[in-house]
C-alpha cells in the first residue's frame, strides 16, 4: 500500500542551525501538508502546498520556515535558524485533492538543543 | 484559529465497551476526518465524513455529523486494548485549504 515515508525519523540540531526535513508523498498526490506537534499537544497545522506554491499557511509558518518540492517525489520543509521550541514531531501529510483523505508519515521528531 | 475540540480528553474503559469521543469545529467544513496516533507515532487516517453525509461507518467504527451543531462524534464498538491511542478529529475548513486538529481524545481500554 502506497504510503507516505519522512527521513529522518530523528533529529538533534544545534539552536540557530539549519535543518531540512525531507518527505516522500503519495506519487499520485497532488496536495501536500507539513504539521507539527509539540510533545503531549494538538497537531498544528504548518502551511500546505499545491501547483508548486503555498496555498495556506498558519501563524506558526514565519520566515525561518520554507518548503521546497524540489524535484518530482521530495517535498521538504526547512527551518533556517532552529529555536529550542522548534523541538517537535513534524508531520508529513498528502492527499489526492484539496477535500480528500491526507495521508500522514510516520514522523520526524527534531530535537533543538 | 485551531478547529476541532474533542471531548473528553481522556477515556478509560472495560475491553468489549463501546467508546464515544466528540469534536465541534467553528467554521463550515467540506469534510472532517478521524485519526488514530499511537503514543509517539504517526497519524493513521481512519474515516472521512463530507458535510453533505450524517453517518458513515467503517467496521467498529460509527462517525456522525450534525452540520448544524458543528460537531461529529466517533464510536468505536466492542472495543479491544488494542484501540488504546489517541483519537483526533480534523475539520477542512470550506474554501481553504488547512485542514486543522483538535486536541484529541486518549482512549485506554483495559483488558
């Protein structure tokens, strides 16, 4: 069963480092989502992403964030200067259309030290 | 503004019970989804429920919605210890495209 796959599923980063959070959506998605949740708290949604721009983005989504679909599979989420709140599971999710099921990955959890 | 509140935040109930979580959301939706997380996993996608349909059902699991109430509801019957995990509920808000969670249910089914 198609799925979709985040690497890594772990991260530890210096404060004020750089970190690229890499996903691998559904081939034959077209939506894609980055969430967040902060250990013991509620998914939060981060910014979505279709015909290769930002179609939505929460508060949280400043600019230290940005997305990438660089080539035909990847979709990243980077974080240019991590702050020791940063520090959660990112949540990878895709969907076929813009009101269909999302699929989510199994995770990357970041750990800004 | 975050969508999506679940009530109650935390259940605990016999193996073979049945168990009911609620969420209401605050704006018009196109659907709302249900998903499970295992204690430090990944979101599974359970059910999705348009806003054109009241019930849906999917093995032991019953979702309703009442657009008017803003609100939905998820049963999961006979329940096993193996549905222990957190239950959250997303609403896709009408006309953008940040589908947003509530807080999420812990459900613990003791065997």
């Amino acid at each position: 069963e198609p799925e979709v796959t985040q690497t890594p599923s772990h991260q530890v980063t210096q404060m004020g480092q750089e970190v690229i959070l890499r996903c691998v959506p559904i081939s034959n998605h077209l939506y894609f989502y980055w969430y967040r949740q902060i250990l013991g708290q509620k998914v939060e949604f981060l910014v979505s992403f279709y015909n290769n721009e930002i179609s939505e983005k929460s508060e949280i989504f400043d600019d230290q964030f940005s997305v990438e679909r660089p080539d035909g599979s990847n979709f990243t989420l980077k974080i240019r200067s991590t702050k020791l709140e940063d520090s959660a599971m990112y949540f990878c999710a895709s969907s076929t259309g813009a009101n269909g099921e999302a699929f989510f990955g199994q995770g990357t959890r970041l750990t800004v030290v | 503004s975050q969508q999506g509140e679940e009530d109650p935040q935390a259940l605990s109930i016999q193996e073979g019970e049945n168990a009911t979580m609620n969420c209401s959301y605050k704006t018009s939706i196109n659907n709302l989804q249900w998903y499970r997380q295992n204690s430090g996993r990944g979101l599974v996608h359970l059910i999705l429920i348009r806003s054109n349909e009241r019930e849906k059902h999917s093995g032991r699991l019953r979702v309703t919605l009442d657009t008017s109430k803003k609100s939905s509801s998820l049963l999961i019957t006979a329940s096993r210890a193996a549905d222990t995990a957190s239950y959250f509920c997303a609403s896709d808000p009408y006309n953008n495209n940040d589908m947003r969670f509530g807080a999420g249910t812990r459900l613990t089914v003791k065997p």
